[in-house]
C-alpha cells in the first residue's frame, strides 16, 4: 500500500504542476514576451505555486522574519534539496525576483518552456554559459529586481547530506552591487518531497528567513568568508 501512495502522490504531483499551466497559456505567452509584464507574470507563478503547495497539503510556515519589503534589492541564497523550492521561495516572496536556475529544468514539458523566458538559465558544464548567466543577473540587478539563487549549485543526490559546499556566483553579485544577501533555511522540503521518487507526504514547510548579512564595505577579497558566513546561518536553521 505504500509503494501504491507513493505513484499516486508523484503523479498527483506532476498532473497539478502541469495542468494548472496549460489552461493559461495564452496568457503567459503574453506576460513573458516582455520584461516589462514580469511583474504581472511573477503574481500568476505565486498563484501557481501556491495553487500546487495547497492541493498537496503543504502548509507553508515561517519560523522567524519575513521577507524584506523590497525597499532595496536582496539576493535570495536559501539550500536546495526538493522540487518544491521553487513553489515556497514564490509562496513566501511579495516582490518580484527572477531564479537563476539550472539547463535541466527547461527540458521539462511546458513548464520547461516558461521557465526558460523567464529565469537566468546556466549551463553548469559551459564556462561561456556561467560568464553570460553574470552578466544576465547583473542587469536584473541594476534594475532593481531582485535575485535567487540556490548556492549549492546542485542537491545533493546523498539523503543523508543537508547541505552541500556553496558555489560563489550569489556572493560575488552581492559584493560587486553591495547588495545584503538574505540567507533561507528550507527545513522541510527534503522530508515531504525529496528527489527520491518513494518518499514524502503532506505536512509542514517550515521556513527560517535569517537576518540579512549586509555586504556594503566588502570587496571580493572577502568572498570566501561571506560565503562560509552564509553557509553557516543556512546549515544552523536546518538543525532546528
């Protein structure tokens, strides 16, 4: 019986993921054909997401601060361990940022297609890929929106592991634009919907938004202890 929910739970998943995106597809078509509309587009991807986090029993729960009110602009750097990131980094942000996400994704049906229009894309093994994937977020930063990125790069294929070495992408955008990163502690994600296919359940998403790590001063001589400075906020609201 349980290998029986476990199918039922996944494919009840990715029905919702893609379902709720066909029936409004002339619609994003219109909102991604222009950077103007993405704020329009960013409100429909948190009616989504919230859309696909309720009908799977997902409570979203924030143990701590909320999310800055978008008076400066802020890069996001919250672990990576389950597909529902994507849908709690939207559930929870009120202001419009763009994800700088990985190739993979775009190959996924329809979802994969919007995706590409509106994220940063990075081909992790295409070093021209990384240089144009900095210089995008850059650019999304000078015009004040602001920035996502998942620092481990990858999730850890090991369950055992809860988070892995941060690249350096997300510490060098915020130091270049003296921008305050804003650390995320995803706790739950892992449990309720991980990467391995026979697992997971309704329940809880606890959140930890910490305190924002300012960077002004800073140069890139101090990337490195930025970096593990934020790798360590992330790692202690995981053990709570």
């Amino acid at each position: 019986m349980k290998f029986i929910f476990y199918i039922f739970w996944r494919c009840w998943f990715y029905c919702w993921v893609l379902f709720t995106i066909i029936p409004v597809i002339p619609i994003l078509l219109v909102v991604t054909s222009s950077e103007k509309l993405y704020p329009i587009f960013f409100k429909i991807a948190r009616a989504w997401a919230n859309t696909i986090l309720f009908v799977m029993g997902f409570k979203v729960v924030l143990t701590d601060n909320k999310l800055q009110n978008g008076a400066r602009s802020y890069v996001y750097c919250p672990n990576h361990t389950s597909m529902i990131d994507i849908m709690v980094m939207l559930s929870i942000a009120k202001n419009p940022f763009v994800f700088v996400g990985k190739k993979e994704l775009t190959r996924i049906p329809i979802f994969g297609f919007f995706y590409k229009r509106t994220c940063i894309i990075v081909d992790r093994n295409n070093s021209k890929s990384r240089i144009a994937v900095y210089d995008e977020a850059r650019r999304r930063l000078a015009n004040g929106v602001d920035v996502c990125i998942f620092p481990e790069g990858l999730v850890p294929d090991d369950e055992s592991i809860i988070l892995d070495t941060f690249k350096n992408g997300a510490f060098r955008l915020a130091i270049e634009f003296q921008i305050p990163i804003v650390p995320l502690s995803f706790m739950d994600c892992k449990k309720r919907l991980s990467y391995t296919f026979f697992s997971g359940s309704p329940g809880k998403l606890r959140v930890k938004v910490h305190p924002i790590i300012e960077t002004k001063g800073l140069t890139l001589k101090d990337r490195e202890s930025l970096k593990q400075k934020t790798f360590n906020v992330v790692k202690s609201g995981l053990y709570q």
